[in-house]
C-alpha cells in the first residue's frame, strides 16, 4: 500500500511510484469516482483512452447526449 497526502489546499500528493507505474505526469488528468467503501483515481492517459475504446459498443450511448445531459445539470445547481 503507497499513502499520500492532501496539502492544505486540497490537492492530493500521489506518491511517485504509482505515478511511474501509471504514467501519471504534470497535467495529466485524474478521474474520481466516488464508491461505497472510499475513493476510486483513475489517471486519463493514452493508456487508458486506448484500453476502453469501444468499451459501450455501437448500440452503446451517445458520449456527446451524455456530456451535455451531465453539463446541463451542473448548470442547474
């Protein structure tokens, strides 16, 4: 298990060995998914774009309806 840190204004210190093992960079992009038990990161690399290419299929949903349907109710709060 790696630990890191939350400095003071909220930003999170990954440790540098899950940064090399995931590829995570100086402005790469983290996503946060929230779970019963804690807090899902997962880094947005080329890596992780590649590995889920496809992944709704044809008859999948649109991305666009559903960005803008999320943008919509941002907006709304």
């Amino acid at each position: 298990m790696e630990t890191g840190y939350v400095t003071s204004k909220g930003q999170l210190v990954i440790p540098s060995k899950l940064r090399r093992k995931f590829g995570i960079k100086p402005g790469t992009r983290v996503n946060f998914f929230e779970e019963k038990d804690g807090i899902k990161i997962i880094p947005v690399t080329s890596e992780t774009i590649k590995a889920n290419i496809g992944f709704l299929g044809k008859d999948g949903p649109s991305l666009l309806k559903a960005l803008m349907e999320e943008k919509k109710i941002e907006r709304e709060l």
